[in-house]
C-alpha cells in the first residue's frame, strides 16, 4: 500500500530538505515519514497497536485505522487559479402568495398536513427568481442561510407570526418556485377572513435576504 493509499502525500520529491515542517507560507505543517511503493517494502508487522488488537470500537474502528474526520476545499496562500463568484441568490423576490390547497393557482404544491394541523394556516410564497433547468437545489444555499421569521401585519396593527418551514419546491420553466411557511393555530385564529396583511420579511442574514414585492397583501 503507497502512501497515496493512505491519504499521505509524499513530498520529498523534488523539494528542499531543508525545508522547515512548519512554514506558514508554504503547505503548514509538515511531516515526511516513509516513502515506499508497495506495504511488503516498509517491512512493518502491523499498522500500529490497533491492528494487534481486538475487537475495535470506536471513531478509528475496522481494518483500517485511518478515518477521515474533516474535509475543506481551499485556495492556498500562493494558488494562481481563479475563483469566480458563485452564481448562488444573495436575496429572492416574494412576488405572490396562495393558500395550501388552492388548485387555481398554477403549479400549486400538494402537500400532506401532518395531524393537529388543520387549525394552523399554511401559505406558500412565490418568488420571482429561478432559472430555467434547475431544480430546488439552486435554493439550497439561500434557504441554509437566511432569516425564516416573519409577521404578518393587519392595518389596524395587528401582528401575526409565521415561520419558513418544511423547505420548498422548484420547477422554474412551469412557474413553481414556491417557499412553505406556517401560521401558528394561536396566531392564525385571530386572522379575521376577509382582513388584508402585509408581509414583513426578516432582516437579512450572513448577506441572505428576503424582499417583498411592493403592496403585495394575503386575505384569509
């Protein structure tokens, strides 16, 4: 087994032995054990104290004693290459509302209510972005940062809470880019039918943002 197999670059080759294992402006810490092409040629009996004994538990249990614990993808201190901007949103647009169960609405979601839920309200919000070929993934990042509370505000002051929940559905080409979010039953019984709110987004959170379309209400 090389080192390569083991996840251990060797990097004597070609490199300066007087190189110090510790250089912030290099690789970090280094350390250079062994350099060998085949297991037979380290003439070891065993990887260590853990392959002489048994049974193995734990993080490093199994015939291998080595595990990956942490895994980053990062640019070096003297990487050359380019590292564009990801064409993540930063912010999406509500730009309409429907009830859960509002077939008029094209593409609208079906979704299973779990029980008790029928005397909550459960809204879903469109929004403006999405591209064409891509499904709810393209959400992914924005949905993992932002802000999920929100009120609700009726002209007489009246504040209701409602909060992002389960996720949401993208299907950009038929219309579908549609976020869940949940009335509580407390909040959603003083919700008088026929009475219009306004959507007050959360503030924005790590750069992740909500915006409103202007004068854009929900009815019960």
């Amino acid at each position: 087994m090389s080192l390569a197999h083991l996840g251990i670059v060797d990097i004597s080759q070609g490199c300066d032995f007087e190189q110090s294992i510790l250089d912030a402006n290099a690789l970090g810490l280094m350390v250079h054990v062994d350099t060998y092409r085949d297991h037979a040629e380290a003439g070891l009996a065993s990887w260590g104290l853990h392959s002489a004994f048994t049974p193995k538990a734990g993080l490093f249990a199994g015939p291998n004693p080595y595990s990956c614990i942490s895994l980053s993808d990062r640019f070096g201190t003297h990487c050359k290459l380019d590292n564009p901007a990801t064409d993540e949103f930063k912010a999406l647009t509500i730009e309409s509302t429907y009830w859960l169960g509002d077939d008029s609405v094209r593409g609208s979601v079906k979704m299973k209510l779990g029980d008790g839920e029928e005397q909550a309200g459960h809204l879903l919000l469109r929004v403006s972005e999405g591209r064409n070929g891509e499904g709810a993934s393209q959400y992914a990042e924005f949905y993992q940062h932002v802000e999920k509370d929100f009120l609700l505000r009726g002209k007489d002051g009246l504040e209701l809470h409602a909060q992002a929940r389960r996720g949401y559905w993208a299907d950009p080409k038929n219309g579908v880019k549609d976020f869940y979010i949940r009335i509580p039953p407390e909040d959603f019984a003083r919700m008088k039918p026929g009475a219009a709110f306004e959507i007050a987004a959360p503030a924005a959170k790590d750069g992740f943002a909500w915006n409103v379309k202007a004068g854009l209400k929900i009815v019960r």
